[in-house]
C-alpha cells in the first residue's frame, strides 16, 4: 500500500508542477505571436510604404 501511495504522491506532485510552469509557458508563447504580428502591422501602418492595389488575374 505504501508504494502505491508514493506513486499516487509522485503524480500528483509532477502535476502540481506543470500546473506552476504551463501559465508561465503560455506566456512566453503569447509574447512570441504577439512579436510575429507586430511586424506586418508596423508595415502596414507605415504611410512610407506605398499602397499597391492587388488584384486577381
């Protein structure tokens, strides 16, 4: 019974860990997607870059 108590301890206690480090990871990931749209957003709002119509062929 003891083993199985440890067991039932250890799963517990490594879920208590992800639990801390996943916020901090979506974090890190959100801050990255966030980056990525920063940089086609600087571009279009830049009124230096010259507006081109694009249209099917």
């Amino acid at each position: 019974m003891a083993l199985f108590d440890q067991a039932i301890s250890a799963k517990f206690a490594a879920a208590e860990r992800r639990r801390r480090r996943e916020p901090a990871e979506r974090g890190i990931s959100g801050e990255d997607r966030r980056a990525l749209l920063d940089d086609p957003l600087a571009i279009v709002t830049d009124p230096a870059v010259a507006v081109t119509r694009y249209t099917a062929s």
